[in-house]
C-alpha cells in the first residue's frame, strides 16, 4: 500500500494480513492492523518522495514518464510545497525528478486547472474518489478533500449538488462526522462544507471558525491528514 495506511485504504475485500508493504507518511495511521506488513511511515509531505528515494538509495534510473507522475504528486499532495507537510526532503525529490522531466514553466499550473475541472458527472466522480473514511474513538468520520481552484464559486454554484452527495454518503456510511475539506489553491485558504449539525460544532470548537450556512472559512491551508492528526487528539472518548 503506498500513500495509504488505514483499512480503508483498501479496495475490495482484500484482507489486511496480504499486505506485505506500506509506504506512508501521515500521522493518523492504522499501520498496527496489518500484522505481516514491513511498514515506512515518515512525515514528509507526499509519499512519492519516499518512493523517488528508493531509486535514489538503489541507484536505479527512472524513465522521464514516472519522473513526471511523481513530480506531480509531490506538487499536488504539498500544495505546490505551500502546505505546512512540506519538508525539505520534498524539495530536494522534486528538483531531482525535474531534472530528468524537463517540465515546462507551466506545467504546475495546467496540473491545478486541470484537477479544478469539475463539470458535469465529475463533480460526483471525484468527491467518491477523494473520500476518506476514518475510525477516532468509535466516531466514524469521513472527509472529502478537494484541491482546486475556485473554490468559492465551485460551493455557490453546486453546493446543493455537493450537500446532498455529502448526506448520501452519511447515511450509507452510518457517519457521525462528514465534511468537505475544499482548499483553494490561488487563494491559499481552505473552505469546510457540511450540512451535518454535529460536524459544525466540532469543526467550530477544534478549529475556532465560524460557519455562514454550511461554510467556513478557515484562513490557512490545511490538509485531510493534518486535520485527521488534529481530530484524533481532540475529539473525546465516548
């Protein structure tokens, strides 16, 4: 498993003692739930960094194709290295990747519009495919994160749309918690969206925002694994 280290990062039914590897490097993890798995957890911003350092360490040449894929992993999941995950090891992976994918000055902006480009049936292709689900002290959470640009419009043009995927997924999910962590890539501040009573109040409580209908504001950059670290040392037992 790479980028991923909780059970529900698995798809099917696989059973989690035939996980053999995990590459990781969040801090909400529940790496302990794989007992035959060699386990790498290390916080720096994106997992791909991990994997270009093994062909590093391996000297091992990689193809100018996953050269560039993992560049823009490293760009999205630090937020082009604007997140407060960013580590130095992030930087120096993606110079050395750049190197061999002589990308153009451009290509980090295509690669936003690109992931902004919601219209139509992918609006609700990639809120499934960017659902997370997550187990704190018996509370089932689940965040969906979305790194955009035009966020704002995005909330005031299809927030109904959006409201009503959100509560589908709760109720199928028996969620007490759900929201949509929507950071805006041009603006550099992140918008939580939820209709949910209850996730209100602990976002209100844990992250001192202010909801105005079923958004807010909150004045920073913050990713899903930043607040699940957060989250998991905050919300009480029951």
């Amino acid at each position: 498993m790479v980028d991923a280290s909780d059970l529900g990062g698995l798809k099917g039914n696989i059973p989690p003692e035939r996980v053999i590897e995990i590459i990781d490097h969040r801090k909400f993890n529940e790496a302990d739930k794989f007992p035959k798995a060699k386990v790498q957890i290390e916080y720096v911003g994106a997992a791909a960094t991990l994997i270009i350092e093994k062909f590093i360490n391996a000297n091992i040449e990689i193809s100018k194709s996953s050269a560039i894929l993992l560049y823009g992993a490293i760009v999205s999941n630090t937020l082009n290295f604007k997140g407060n995950v960013t580590a130095k090891r992030d930087i120096k992976a993606a110079k050395y990747l750049n190197q061999i994918a002589q990308l153009p000055k451009d290509f980090i902006k295509t690669l936003f519009l690109a992931k902004s480009d919601l219209s139509g049936e992918k609006l609700k292709q990639r809120i499934k495919g960017e659902t997370a689900h997550f187990i704190v002290n018996e509370n089932r959470i689940s965040i969906i994160q979305l790194e955009i640009i035009g966020v704002n419009k995005l909330l005031s043009e299809r927030g109904n749309e959006i409201i009503k995927i959100l509560e589908h997924i709760q109720t199928g999910l028996n969620l007490k918690y759900i929201f949509s962590n929507n950071i805006d890539l041009e603006e550099e501040k992140t918008y939580f969206f939820t209709s949910d009573p209850l996730t209100k109040q602990i976002l209100t409580k844990i992250f001192n925002v202010q909801f105005q209908g079923n958004t807010a504001v909150y004045p920073k950059l913050i990713l899903r694994k930043e607040i699940m670290a957060i989250l998991s040392d905050k919300l009480d037992k029951p």
